[in-house]
C-alpha cells in the first residue's frame, strides 16, 4: 500500500521530513513508486521530439527523480542514526532496485545520444560556469559509469554494482552488530581505579539500563575513550582494546573479511571494465589530485616529515611507561593511558580539567555564535517539525534580515541503532527552481556522552573539535547558493569537503573564540587563560605520531584500491605488511582494521581516506589568512563565503580557493601549525 504523503511534496513545515507518519512497512513500496515515478520522468526526456537542449535534457534530467531523492536520504539517514533489522532488511531489498535504476539511467543509450549531443555542441552554447560544470557532470556520469560500453558489458556492470551496493550495507551491518554485542560489565569497584567520576556514573547508569548489577563497559566512544584512557587496570584495557580492534576479524557470522576482499576485487574489475588500470585510478580522475601517484608523493612526503618526529616522540612514551610504571613493552592499550599521563605532567592538562568548561549546550551555542559572528546566521531551536528520536534537536537558521536559510537538525547521543562516529549529512539539497531559492534541510550526528543523573553532558576537547568538524560541513550545507542541486553544498571534490569542516576546528584553539562559550557549568566561571594557554600549547602533542596514524589510514586506503587485488588472500597479512611503513607499537593478531574500516568500505571514502590530510593543507593555510586579518574578521569571512561555503561544487576546487586566497595553498602553513617544522 503507497503512502501518497510520501511520493508527492510533503505537506509540512518547511516541506520537512514527515517521520511522524512514516512507518517501516511503507518504504519499499514508496521505493517502487518514486522509482516508477521518476523512470517517467526519464522517459519523458528520451521521447521529447525536439532536438536536445540544455534546458530540456541536462536541467530536466537534473531536476528528475525529486521524491525519490526525498525518502532516499530519509531511509538511508535512518539506517545509519536509528536502524533496526526490520530497516536493514528493507535496506537489502531496496539497494539494488536503487543500483538497477542508476544502471537504467546511466545505460539508457538514447537519454545518452542526447547528452552527449548538448555536450558536443556546448562551444555554440551561451552557458554559465555553472551550467558548463553541470554539463561536464552528467556527461561524466554516463561516460564514467558504462555508457560507452558494449551490450555485454553494461550486463556485466549491473552485476557488479547490483553486488556492491548489498555487500557495503552488510559490512555495515556486520560492524554495527559487533559494536552492539560486546559488553564488559565490571562488579569490583577496584576495577574502576583510575577513571573518572562522570564515566562510572555513566557506566553504572547503563548497567542499570540492563537491569545488571555494577558498572557496564561498551564499544561506544563515549564509553571506550575514556576506559582505554584513564583505567588503571591494564587487562581490562586490553581487552576492551582487543574487542575495538577485532570487530568483523572473528571468523563467524559476523565477519567482514571475505567481504572485504569481494569489495575490493568488485571495485576493480568495476574500473578495468570502464578501462581504469585501478579503482583509484577511476575514482581520482574527478578529484583535486587527479591520480594515485600524486596521492602516494603527497602521503609519503608528508611520512618523511612525521616519521622523525613520531617515532621520537614514542620513544619519549616508552620511556615515561617505563619510569612510571615499569611497562617494558609499549602496547596498543597503553597508548591513551600513557599518552594522557604525560600530556597530563608536560602541560598540567586533563581533558577532565577541563570538561566542566564544555558543557554540550554551552559548545552547541558557542559554534552557533562563532556562525554568528562569521556568517551573520541565527539558530532558533523549533520544535514544530518532526523528529525520528526524541534525542534529536531541530533549529531554524536565519540570516541577519530573517530571512529563512536552513533547517538543521542535530542529533548527540549513542544509542543501539546508531552506528559509531559523526557525520554530517541532508535531508534536502538547497537548489533555484522557477525563481524560487528553495533552502537545504541539514543534519549532524554525532556520539557524545549522555547527561547523567546527576551531571549534564559534558564533552572532552576532542568532541568540541568533532562537533566543530560536523558544524562546518554542516555550515557548507546551509550556506550553499546554487541553482543545481548536485552542485549544492558538500557536492564538491571528496579532497575539498573536507576544508570548510576542518577550518571550523581551529576557533576551538582560540581565546577570543573559547571566551564565547567555554564557562564552567557550576559556576558560570569563564574559561580560565592558562587553560587556553595550555590548549593552545598541547596542540601540538603528539602530532608526529597522529599524522603517522592519519596517513598509515590512507595508504592502507590507497594499497586496497591502487592495485590489482586479485592475487590477495589473506586481509590481515596484506594489512600488516601495508602497515610497516607507519607501525610504531607490536603488532596483535587478534586486531584488524580493515574489517570494520567503515570510511572505505561502507562510507564514500574509498581511494579517498588520504582527503583528510590533503583538506588539512588547505585548511592550515585558509586559517593562517583569518589569522593575519583578525579571526573574526568579516571582510575574509565574507570571501570565505561568498567564493567556498555558497559556491558548492559549480567550479574546480583550486579556482574557487584561490578566488577566496588570493594564491594556491603553501603546505609550510600545515607543518608549521603541527610543530613539524621550525618556525
């Protein structure tokens, strides 16, 4: 039975998701329709008899498919923030009706006679930036995926990605099943030495919530951070540690090894099919680095300048570990706990010093004002549009005359359904249509610490800056100002998403900034300078040894998608020897982390993982500019959004960064900031 409500413009609030009256048992059928629906569509625009345009091929093509867009993003939004297996189950069945339909598209010989007959003759055409970029874009995704191919071929490619899109669901489901499933309920205090007083409560309170006696252990973050980071007690860490590292490494049912392995050899035979050498030749023709070779020089000129320094610095670990407490061999589960000792009598910096600064509410106001402050934007908690958790908070976002900008919702909390991590993500893409501006629906999730019964959620440092992160994705969302939907927002290069999210994190280090928001939740009390003194001071800690870890994450990437992966076996063998290069503690064999690798194997990383890194260089310098003007400064935060947070993906990332820098980003700025090099 069809739903009408959901495959017509919903009649709502902002024409927001109406989660009030969707049910389970009404998306696959929804599916079917909206896909029928905008199979019409399509048909429409191959059986119009006048001769291919612009306006009536490449804009209607583009404007297609709107509901089906709709409750794609509410579906899969859910499975990702609160799944359940009925919502998995659904998710097997209705990924390859949605792959099969893309193939329909993207194999439809005459809808691609007519593109390629607007692209052809595109030097007779009066079009904008935008309209060429558009162009460019839907050709590519017809020549890139199989347009060109013979009959035989196209068959062979609907295999592949029917294939694909079932095996990334059931990796994910795989890992989101192990982090659920394991438990560590402790039932002697003496076993809690060490941590801190608000992860006991916590940890009581969700072994309450079980109806168990003690103190209950999770792989969530807010649970695991904290345990592998201040117990005391050195077998519990490795165990907790050993769980973390091993989720989908258990040869059982919920085991992602030979998944992994068909993924990537899928992937390859998927671009040797469209005449890639590899998947990462494939994917990187439309990003910034254009080719794995360049991916590889940057990675390794990066571990050239980290290596010293990172294996410095753990020497210094071993040292203290062994000084303090005797530890002969630094192991992964010493990592944290000595990592924050010695941070701890360096800089006379704890992460609980100074959580009672973060309060969640206090950090969420302080990133709206930051926003404020920057981009002349207003957030006014709503709450007259719907919801899919009672957790979720929903704001409309103005701008300084009030006019309506955004939707935004944001949701905190772990809970069962929700897999690990944050992220950024829409409900609905901004894009100009008949004269109207029709404004984005935006959302970050994230894992924080749940209030308790007697404290308020209060983050430590590294969640500010997660929340930040998320915030300036989600500020890319909101600002976007284009005409087209699939160049709106965060539709731009994977190894240039990453700069409006990353730039956002450098207010977290700044006085002026943290004044805004960091007050003691007891007693109103402002964030004390030698705090900020000691933030700002720390920042640099251990930088050798997380840029190694950063980078060992994408040349493992890169090793996965930059090569034939037919002759590989063994995920753990072939993970370890990849490692070498970037290994500092001993190796475990009961640890692997291709097989809950989510980024590139579930997510839209894959090939991609390096971008962290890449956005890293963009966004050292594009601070280093607010830094010289004022960090507030509104002339730069103008140009910041007027030529990237509105533009989306309408020009090449460079033009559009060099349009707001006045230059091409200097790496010195990245080394600079991260101590690697001397100033």
């Amino acid at each position: 039975m069809i739903k009408k409500a959901l495959v017509t413009p919903f009649k709502t609030n902002y024409n927001a998701a109406p989660f009030r009256i969707i049910q389970n048992k009404d998306f696959l059928p929804t599916f079917k329709e909206a896909i029928k629906m905008a199979k019409k569509e399509i048909n429409s625009i191959v059986n119009n008899p006048e001769n291919p345009t612009f306006k009536n091929t490449i804009e209607t093509l583009e404007f297609s498919g709107e509901q089906l867009d709709r409750i794609s993003s509410i579906f899969f939004n859910l499975n990702s923030a609160e799944t359940n297996e009925e919502i998995q189950k659904i998710a097997q069945e209705v990924s390859p009706l949605l792959s099969e339909f893309s193939n329909d598209i993207t194999l439809n010989e005459d809808l691609f006679k007519r593109v390629k007959a607007v692209y052809d003759s595109q030097n007779n055409l009066e079009l904008t930036t935008e309209q060429t970029t558009l162009l460019d874009k839907k050709y590519k995704s017809f020549s890139r995926n199989g347009a060109n191919l013979p009959e035989d071929k196209k068959t062979k490619l609907r295999e592949i990605d029917k294939k694909l899109s079932q095996l990334k669901l059931k990796f994910g489901e795989n890992v989101l099943a192990e982090t659920n499933k394991f438990e560590m309920l402790i039932t002697d205090e003496t076993d809690l030495a060490g941590l801190p007083e608000g992860a006991k409560e916590a940890a009581k309170q969700m072994a309450e919530s079980k109806n168990k006696a003690g103190w209950l252990f999770t792989l969530d973050y807010p649970s695991f951070i904290p345990f592998v980071t201040y117990a005391d007690n050195r077998d519990l860490r490795k165990k907790i540690t050993l769980a973390a590292g091993s989720k989908s490494f258990k040869n059982d049912t919920l085991d992602n090894q030979k998944i992994v392995l068909q993924i990537v050899n899928l992937r390859h035979e998927r671009a040797n099919l469209l005449g890639y050498k590899t998947h990462a030749h494939f994917v990187l023709e439309e990003r910034m680095a254009e080719t794995p070779e360049t991916v590889l020089k940057f990675s390794t000129d990066l571990l050239e300048k980290a290596k010293p320094a990172a294996k410095r610095e753990f020497k210094q670990l071993e040292n203290f570990a062994k000084k303090l407490d005797n530890i002969d061999h630094l192991e992964k589960w010493d990592g944290s706990y000595y990592s924050e000792k010695l941070k701890q009598k360096l800089f006379s910096l704890d992460d609980e010093l100074l959580k009672p600064y973060f309060k969640l509410e206090n950090v969420i106001n302080g990133a709206f004002t930051v926003a404020n402050k920057l981009f002349d934007l207003h957030f006014e908690e709503i709450n007259d549009i719907d919801k899919y958790h009672e957790d979720v908070l929903t704001y409309k976002v103005t701008d300084s005359k009030g006019n309506y900008i955004s939707l935004f919702y944001a949701d905190f909390f772990p809970r069962p359904g929700k897999r690990n991590g944050a992220w950024m993500t829409s409900y609905k893409p901004q894009y100009i249509k008949d004269g109207e501006n029709s404004r984005p629906h935006i959302s970050i999730v994230c894992n924080f610490t749940k209030p308790t019964k007697t404290k308020p959620s209060l983050l430590t440092f590294n969640e500010v800056t997660t929340l930040f992160h998320e915030f300036g994705h989600a500020l890319h969302g909101m600002l976007a100002n284009t005409t087209y939907p699939s160049l709106s927002g965060t539709s731009v290069y994977w190894d240039f998403v990453e700069l409006p999210s990353q730039i956002l994190e450098n207010w977290c280090y700044e006085k002026e900034a943290l004044e805004l928001f960091a007050t003691h939740y007891e007693t109103g009390e402002v964030i004390p300078m030698e705090l900020v003194d000691k933030i700002k001071e720390s920042a640099t800690f251990h930088e050798g040894m997380q840029t190694l870890r950063q980078l060992s994450f994408g040349l493992l990437d890169m090793s996965w998608h930059g090569q034939d992966p037919s002759k590989i076996k063994d995920v753990k063998a072939f993970e370890t020897e990849t490692f070498k290069r970037t290994t500092l503690y001993p190796e475990t064999k009961e640890t692997c982390m291709s097989t809950s690798f989510s980024h590139i194997f579930q997510g839209g990383y894959s090939s991609g993982y390096y971008s962290y890194k890449w956005a890293e260089v963009l966004d050292a310098d594009a601070f280093e500019y607010f830094k010289e003007k004022g960090i507030f400064n509104k002339t730069v935060a103008n140009k910041f959004k007027k030529h990237v947070l509105s533009q989306g993906g309408t020009d090449n990332p460079m033009t559009l960064y060099k349009r707001f820098r006045g230059q091409e980003p200097k790496p010195e700025a990245l080394l600079k900031r991260a101590g690697l090099i001397k100033t």
